[in-house]
C-alpha cells in the first residue's frame, strides 16, 4: 500500500474531518496526530525524524495506510510529495483569523504551556513556529506561508486547496469518487479537542511513553 493522498494543510483546518471523509471515500486509513499518540513507537519515531536522529523510512512510516492529513506528516510535505510521486496533494485551509482564533483556544494553548509543551508539542513549536507561539502576527504569518508554498509546488493537476466547509463536491471531483449518500463529517470542535487529547495522552502513558 503506498500513499494517495497527502495533506499538507495544518492543524485546525478541518483535518479531522478531512481524515474521516477520505475513509468514506476508500482512502483509508487515513494517518493523522491521532494515530500517533496513543502509539509509543510511532510517537518515538516521530520525535527522532523532527530531531535529525534518524533518516526516515516513509514507506514504514505509513505503511498500511492510504492517506495522510495533519501533523506531522504535513510538516513533510516537500519530502512525501517527492517520494510518493503519484499522490494528491490536499490542502486543506481556512481564513487566517478564524483559524488563528480555533488554535488559540486548542493546539496554541498547549503550545504555550510548559508543562505541556514536551515530546512532540515541543518539536512542533521549534519546528513549525520558529519557537514563537505567542505572537499572533508570527503565527498567522507561518500558516499563511505553508499555504503558498504548497500552492506555488503543484498544479491544478496534482493540487486541490480545500476550503473549510466546502462539502462533498470539490473533493469528490478532484479524486474522481461519486458523492456518498451522506453529510460530509465534522467534528474535533475546540470544545472538544482538550477532552480529545488528555484521552489519547493518558493512553501514550499508559503505553510507558511521557517522554
């Protein structure tokens, strides 16, 4: 099994959602934060790639799986686009203030937290945001500049930006699938995200991984 489909939208642009969708599609599994956490060799494995350690093998990496949406597999756009030259590129987005406002109240609360901000929370704010999570300008700047780079790699041809709330159509056109008989998903609201996350950080430490 090899990759189809690469997200390289970031966190808080409905890729939840989008993981679920591209289920429904028979793009699945679909990789994503969730399928890291709970996984002490894959959380691991994770951190060596961020940190340099070891040179990664992708085709381990998401090996079962069809797809990939959210981090860290979308900090590694350029690399999987690349090694897997046949894939879609999925950019999911949303407008920069409303998405600036969902990461305040989840990921960017963690962020700024010492005591959470360890293992892999770490990583991503040294990695993806220089560091400076407490600047708005920096911050929206950062996602804003994902987005064009992303857009200015790929043609229409291999690219499609994903609005947030766009549905069933662009999607389904883009990866030639007839629309499901069903509500496009939604969930991972902010309200829920903490309660979402605490359950899958007390199953990593369950698996002996607080790291």
């Amino acid at each position: 099994m090899t990759l189809d489909v690469i997200g390289p939208g970031f966190g808080r642009t409905g890729t939840e959602s989008m993981k679920r969708a591209l289920e429904m599609l028979g793009f699945g599994p679909c990789y994503h934060m969730y399928e890291v956490l709970p996984h002490k060799e894959r959380f691991e494995t994770w951190q060596a790639i961020y940190d340099g350690t070891i040179t990664p093998d992708w085709d381990a990496v998401f090996d079962g799986f069809r797809a990939t949406v959210d981090w860290p597999g979308a900090y590694y756009w350029r690399e999987l686009a690349v090694h897997f030259p046949d894939a879609k590129i999925l950019l999911t987005y949303r407008d920069p203030e409303s998405w600036y406002a969902s990461m305040e109240n989840t990921i960017l609360s963690i962020l700024r937290d010492p005591e959470k901000a360890t293992g892999m929370a770490a990583r991503l704010r040294r990695d993806v945001f220089d560091g400076d999570v407490e600047s708005k300008a920096h911050v929206i700047a950062t996602y804003e500049r994902n987005l064009t780079d992303v857009q200015q790699a790929f043609g229409p041809d291999r690219l499609l930006s994903y609005a947030l709330g766009s549905g069933w159509e662009p999607l389904c056109n883009f990866l030639g699938c007839d629309i499901p008989d069903a509500p496009y998903p939604s969930g991972n609201e902010s309200a829920s995200f903490h309660t979402k996350t605490e359950k899958l950080g007390d199953q990593r430490e369950v698996s002996g991984d607080t790291a």
